[in-house]
C-alpha cells in the first residue's frame, strides 16, 4: 500500500510483475466497493510505524560490520503487529513496508486479533558463520526492543530465519526484560514454547479451503484430480493431506521439474523419495514431465500454486485447466492474470485466504504461550480447521453480496474489519 | 499449621530435608553425580552441561522483623534459582529452622530435573525463611514472610520465579505471598505462588496432586510388570496427604492396601486392611495409635519387609535402605517421597530385578497441578475438578511413556532413564537459547 503514489490511478497499467502494486490495485478496488472515505484510506496506506536500526557487530575475524535492520508496523488497531523477520540481501524498507501491509490484510482475513509487520536485516546468510547470526539476531533484538513484545509486536520466521532465530529472539528479549517471556515470537521450537502442528499449519490451511471450495462448486474428493506446483513446507504437505482426505494427486513439482501419474501420486512415498534424495526427480512411481508454467496447464480440477509469485499471468492464463486454483504461495496469479481466470469463471481462493494457516497456527502458540499450557495437536488442528471453515464463509459471503470474485472479496472483507475497528477506537490525540 | 508445631519433625509428608538423605557435605554435588552419569551416557556437549553444575542465581537477604513484644529479630532468608532455560522459576517456600543454602540448592537444581520430566515449562528454584515457625506467633511469621517476598521482589513474580508450599508454608502462608507481590505491583499476582486457597485462585485436586500422580504411574508400571490392574497387594508407607490419599485411591481401584503406616506405627493384615476406617480415626485422633481392628501392629522397618506385590513408600527419605533392600518382597516399588530408596539399596534393588519407578517421576503430580495453578491464574479462568484430573493424567502417562522409551533404547533402569529425559530436554532449551552475551 505504502508503494503506491498517495493518488494513485487504479486504472493506470501497472507492472503485472510486481506483486506489491496488485495489491495496491486490490486496495483500492476493494475500497471503492466499501466506500472508505479519503481520511481513512490515508490512514490504512501508511505504515502506523517504521523503525531502521544500525547493527553493529563483531565479526569472526574481529572486524566491526554494521548492518541495517528495519522493523515496520503498519496496522495495530485489531491487537500487537505481527510478521515475519527476513535476512536477505536485497531487503529494502519499500518490500517491507509492502509485507507488513500484506500481513494486515492477511490476520484481518482469518480473524486473529493482530494488525501487520515486518523486519528484515540487510545481510548474506550464506557469508555469515552461525555465531555472526547469533550476534546480529540479539543486536537487532535489542536495538528494536521498545516497540516489541507480547502485546506490541510478535515477530516470526520469514526468509532465511528459523526456530533457532526465533529462540535466540526470545532469549535476548526475556532477558532485557527480567522474565520468560516466550509469546514475543513465535515459530519458536517446541522445547521453548512453540506450538504443536505448526509445521503443516500452511498446508493443513490448504486442506481445509480447497476442501470448502470443492463444496461449494460440487466437486467431490474422489472425483478432483489436483496438480501441485511446489512440495515444500505448503505443497508437499497440503498434497498429503489432501490425498488423506480422497483427492488424487495427479501431478507435483519442485525446482528442478515435475512428476506425474494420472491414476494418482502416493504422496507419502513422493515426499519419502524427495527427503532421502533432495528431489521429485527419478521418484519411481510417475512419470517425469517439465516442470514451471507448463506442469499448471495440465488438465485437473484443482490446481494449487504453492511454489512462488508470478506463475499464472496474461500470458498462460487463458491456457488453465482447472475448475479452483488455491493460491498456496504468496502471489502466484498476477492481478491481470487473475482477472483473466475470473472471466473463464474460474474459482481463485486467494493467498491471504488460502496460506492463512501458518499466521492462524502462529496465533495459537502466541495464545498458548501467554496462558503457559500447551495444546495436543489434535486441539490445534481441530481450532485452525474452525478459523479456515469460518474465514472461507466469510469471504464466499462477501463475494456474494458484492458480486465480485473471492480474492476482492477477502480484501474487502479484511479492509472493512480494519476500518471498522478504528472507526470504533477513534483517532486517539 | 504455623504456631502449633514444627511439623518437619512429625509429619511424613513433608518432603524431608536432602542433607537426610546424603551423608555427603555438598548435597548439590550429589544430587548432581546421578545427572552427571546421565549426561555421560547421552554423550552431551560438555559446554552446555557445564552451564548446569552451577545455579544461575542465589540470593541471601537479611530480614529485620519487628516481634510481638517490641523486639528486632533479624532473621535470614534465601532463594536459589537453579536453571531458567525452560521457563521461569519454580519452587518451594521453606519456613524451616537451620535451613541452609546447599540444601536448597540441591531442592533447586532438583526442581529443574522434575519440571523437565513432567514436561512443565518451568526452571528449579528453592528458597525459605530461617525460622523455627512453632517458636513464633502466627502475627510475627506473617511479618516475616511479608518482609521476605518484599525483599525479593525484583526476583520474583509469575514470569520470574513461583513460589510454591512446602515446609510449614500452608495456604494461608501462600495468600500472604500472594498479597504481598500484588500490593507492590498494584495489581492482582496470583499466578506469583501456587498452593493457595481455592478462594484466591487456588486449583481443584492440589490436596490429593502427587497421590494422583502415583496412581497414575501405578497403572502404567503394573502393566510393564505384568501385574493385573486390579487387586493387588499394596504397602505404603504413610498415612497422610500422599500415602493416605493414595491408600483410598487405590482402594477404590480395586487393590488391597495390606500394610499402612505413620510415624507411630505400622498396620499388617495380608487379607487387606479396612483404609476408610483407619483414616476416619487418623482424620479425628491425629494418628493410628489405637485404632482398632483385625490387624497386626509391627515396625515401620517391619512393615516394608512383609509380603506384598508393590511397595510405596511415601514417607522421609532414606526408608528403604540397604538391608531392607535385600529383605523386602516386593516386585515393583513406587518411590513416593523424595530419595525414599538410598543409592546403596537402589543398586541391590536393580540387582534384585526389582522395578522402582523413580521418585522424580513418581511423584510429579505435585509439580504439575502447581504449573495447573499458574496456567488458570494466568488465564483467569479456573478449570472443574474433571479437568485437573484428566490433564494430569495426560501429563503423568506422557512422562512415563518417554522416561519408557528411553530405557528400552538405553537398557537403563527407570532412574536413569528419568535423569537422561531431564538433561536432554534441560539442555536442549539451553542450546537453542543460546548464551547471552
């Protein structure tokens, strides 16, 4: 939102390619339909707060470096921000600034009781010996320590962080702040705090929209053939679920290429095969086939991009196969892309919607943490089931009313709840 | 309880003080030794380990309280924090008369070990007044508990450090603490301290927790011992909150409690002794002296040799020794109280092939419906009776299933198994922590 011009024109051509001006574009789309006024929209473009920190560390070899960190809190009218930390070399505050807004829109969407952020540290993980992540994870800890905390801003893993970021995280935090305090962040380990199922949270999300949107279009499990791009974290896991639950996985792909099997992938073996050998590639039972674009052109009844962004546009979408797309990733359908699938009447369950799982699961362990007991997994998946059944509702409820497609709808679904909690609050002076 | 008696010396309950157990001058040093050979046989990371031969924190406070007739008394007060990488600390509050800081550091570093086999999120940490709290009145040992918790105020509190009764701290001790934090954090604490009175955010089910927790590890031992889950025959040794709850309990269950005891005495009768009767005359008499019945009166030592399948002892530390060891019949001994087997008769007992479930797994329960306590206080909502009840369950069985697995693929005895399940969990949090620099 931050990205685009405060008066940015919805119907200038934007770069199909950049996923922060297709959300700026549904932003707008969707406030048009609520009716926000100016004021309002104002106050939601613009991050509430961002902070850049120097951090400087001692390096091995006893060189001082110094990093620059951000942390960006754009919403915390529904509760405490909350958003990954990247470690990238291309980190900019403009993406930043754009992640923490996508996050607003994304907790809005499930319900969770938290606005958006994001941080990240210009660095080179790959160059970096594990004590220099250490350092550099408590130095930016204790540089943006005033605006964080259980009830400020609960980070999370994001690119190139982990469990073991996040422990050192909550170590540095607890111990600045004279008590354990585990619910700072979450996608902690299990040992310190973490939550049970948060693992195949994302892809249990998956599971359970995909199976409310084969509902509503009549498409039985038995009878939905499902092509998965991506068999990490997202794909492989919500393809093993969904397999569980009677779908036939017909194809799956990773980086390398794509397999297929018409009468239905074994997923438990596929997913054996890729952890003892590191991919799809020479997985016995299917057939090896191109992988990329070409793999979602395959003709099925679902289609779940799980992989990365920019995979349906104008240029392939008119050569889609499927009934349902699950955006499993962040991004997949261009806007332009997506508009073309709409118009095919091709159902999109849209990434803020369809990959809110992991956001959902990250809520519990908050939850968990600040009460100090701990769930069976059973018991968090039982609960993030309820927050996905509830959620699609919301949106198909939207979208009928409104008449427009799914991913508008949760827009304006998560816009409005926005909104509607800040007009309640009122601009505190 | 406070102003009536010094009830260390006379009540089986209490846990009894280490330095009873340990003819060793460094009762840290040997509580640690069994943790150390665990450590070994895991083959951890020396450096990491190192950080836990020694407690993070100790502190020594100086306690001036005014006494009824106009007197200053100064009076010593402790606290050891043994090991935070879990959660925050927890621990027994001791009014005690020549409490010294090794002991507590051993309770504390004990505590750590406990809560990391229960899988509860929470440090060891020990600490207490000394004073002998029957030499004083009810008015001057809330003075002094008040001035104690103020004076360790920065250190303690639900996410730092939790207090829990033990040694003559009754709930009515543990409101004061309870009171004392919230006044000076002008706001309601009660997750500071757990034991308290069920109208100040106390638990359901606390008075009976670690006899729960016994029954609980009962059933799963019988199984593995290949005893029937019915009518067995059961000793225990004590008659109070531990092994007189349990007693009924187990009746209940359908075993037969052939041998009980109290400090007084032990009760005999192999066909099985009427509990509901013996405890009503305990109830109003104070001790089975003189109650009546078709038993035979013998020794505490006596008892614990006598026929019986399982053997409980809930009593002081140190009741099963090695010449009993050597005597005793039964197949499967649950360690009730804290070190009641001595590492002597623990060896003579393996040797034996006599199963001994280990103290700090047996009587957990205690430790788990504290952390119960601190949860619904944190949530501000209270759980039902039922509630408490099925999640310790849950607890006790999921610790026994672990402490189970690790001594098949360790071909370990249970007390060892117990240890190995505490250092790893123990020093996997404090890896992935981290050391703060």
């Amino acid at each position: 939102m931050s990205t685009a011009p405060a008066a940015a024109d919805k119907k200038a051509p934007a770069n199909e390619f950049n996923p922060f001006e297709s959300m700026a574009q549904l932003f707008n789309t969707a406030a048009d339909h609520l009716g926000l006024d100016h004021g309002l929209r104002e106050v939601l473009r613009r991050p509430d707060r961002e902070m850049t920190v120097a951090i400087p560390i001692v390096m091995d070899d006893g060189r001082i470096e110094v990093f620059t960190g951000y942390r960006v809190q754009h919403n915390f009218s529904r509760g405490p921000c909350k958003g990954g930390i990247r470690y990238a070399p291309d980190v900019n505050l403009d993406e930043v600034r754009a992640l923490a807004a996508w996050m607003t829109w994304k907790c809005a969407v499930v319900d969770v009781p938290f606005g958006g952020g994001k941080g990240g540290v210009i660095c080179d993980p790959r160059k970096l010996s594990k004590n220099e992540l250490e350092r550099i994870t408590r130095r930016y800890t204790a540089a943006i320590l005033d605006i964080l905390g259980p009830d400020r801003d609960v980070p999370a893993p994001d690119m190139n962080t982990n469990e073991q970021t996040m422990a050192w995280i909550m170590d540095t935090y607890s111990m600045h702040v004279r008590k354990t305090t585990t619910a700072v962040v979450t996608g902690k380990p299990i040992a310190l705090g973490g939550s049970r199922g948060r693992t195949e949270a994302t892809g249990r999300g998956v599971l359970f929209t995909t199976r409310e949107a084969c509902k509503n279009l009549g498409i039985a499990p038995k009878d939905a053939r499902v092509v998965v791009q991506g068999s990490g974290n997202v794909g492989g896991i919500g393809a093993m679920l969904l397999q569980r639950e009677g779908y036939t996985i017909i194809s799956i792909s990773d980086q390398y290429g794509a397999i297929m099997n018409e009468k239905g992938l074994d997923m438990p073996a596929v997913l054996a095969h890729v952890k003892a050998t590191g991919k799809l590639q020479g997985y016995p039972g299917a057939e090896a086939i191109e992988g990329g674009k070409k793999q979602l052109e395959i003709p099925c009844e679902v289609l779940v991009p799980a992989a990365t962004e920019n995979q349906i546009t104008t240029e392939n979408a008119a050569r889609i196969n499927a009934k349902l797309i699950v955006e499993g990733a962040n991004g997949p359908c261009t806007a332009a892309g997506s508009k073309m699938l709409d118009d095919r009447g091709i159902m999109v369950v849209p990434d803020i919607l369809a990959n809110a799982g992991g956001v959902t699961v990250s809520y519990f362990e908050w939850v968990q943490d600040r009460m100090g007991y701990f769930w069976t997994e059973e018991r968090v998946n039982t609960s993030l089931e309820q927050v996905m059944v509830k959620s699609f509702e919301d949106v198909s409820a939207v979208a009928q009313k409104y008449k427009v497609s799914m991913r508008i709808a949760a827009y304006i679904l998560s816009i409005d709840r926005v909104a509607t909690v800040y007009r309640m609050r009122g601009v505190f002076a | 309880m406070i102003g009536t008696s010094d009830i260390s010396a006379l009540d089986y309950d209490d846990p009894a003080p280490i330095s009873h157990a340990v003819e060793d001058e460094n009762p840290f040093g040997t509580m640690m030794a069994s943790f150390d050979e665990a450590a070994d046989r895991l083959g951890l990371d020396p450096d990491i380990y190192a950080i836990l031969r020694k407690p993070d924190r100790e502190i020594q406070v100086s306690m001036p309280v005014q006494m009824d007739d106009g007197v200053m008394a100064v009076l010593d007060g402790f606290r050891v924090q043994h090991n935070a990488g879990l959660g925050p600390y927890f621990g027994p509050l001791r009014i005690q008369a020549g409490l010294r800081m090794d002991e507590l550091r051993a309770v504390a570093g004990w505590m750590t070990w406990k809560c990391a086999v229960l899988d509860v999120p929470f440090g060891g940490a020990a600490g207490g007044i000394r004073m002998a709290s029957s030499r004083y009145s009810r008015g001057e040992v809330e003075r002094a508990v008040r001035r104690y918790v103020a004076a360790l105020l920065s250190d303690i509190g639900p996410e730092r450090d939790i207090f829990s009764s033990d040694v003559a701290t009754d709930e009515g001790v543990m409101a004061w603490v309870m009171d004392t934090v919230s006044m000076h954090a002008r706001h309601t604490e009660n997750a500071a301290v757990t034991g308290k009175p069920l109208a100040l955010g106390g638990t359901h089910g606390h008075a009976d927790s670690v006899a729960q927790g016994l029954r609980a590890v009962l059933r799963e031992a019988l199984e593995v011992v290949g005893l029937p889950q019915r009518g067995v025959r059961i000793v225990i040794q004590g008659a109070g909150m531990r092994g007189g709850n349990l007693a009924s309990l187990l009746v209940l269950d359908g075993h037969k409690i052939v041998g009980l005891s109290d400090v007084h005495g032990a009760l005999y009768d192999e066909r099985g002794l009427d509990i509901r009767s013996l405890l009503g005359w305990r109830a109003e008499h104070g001790s089975l002296r003189g109650a009546v019945g078709s038993f035979e009166r013998i020794t505490n030592e006596e008892m614990l040799v006598r026929p019986c399948d399982v053997l409980i002892p809930c009593a002081v530390a140190g009741t099963v020794h090695l010449r009993i060891a050597r005597a005793l019949h039964a197949k499967l001994i649950i360690e009730g109280a804290h070190g009641s087997i001595s590492s002597r008769a623990d060896r003579v007992l393996f040797d034996r092939g006599v199963h001994v479930v280990p103290d700090i797994l047996a009587t957990g329960g205690g430790a788990v419906v504290n952390y119960f306590e601190w949860v619904q206080n944190r949530a501000g909502y209270a759980w039902t009776p039922e509630t408490v009840q099925k999640r310790l369950l849950r607890f006790m069985t999921n610790a026994w299933v672990e402490v189970h697995k690790l001594r098949l693929e360790h071909k370990v005895s249970l007390r060892m198994a117990a240890h190995m399940l505490a250092v790893q969990r123990v020093s996997q949090a404090d890896g992935l922590r981290g050391i703060y620099a």
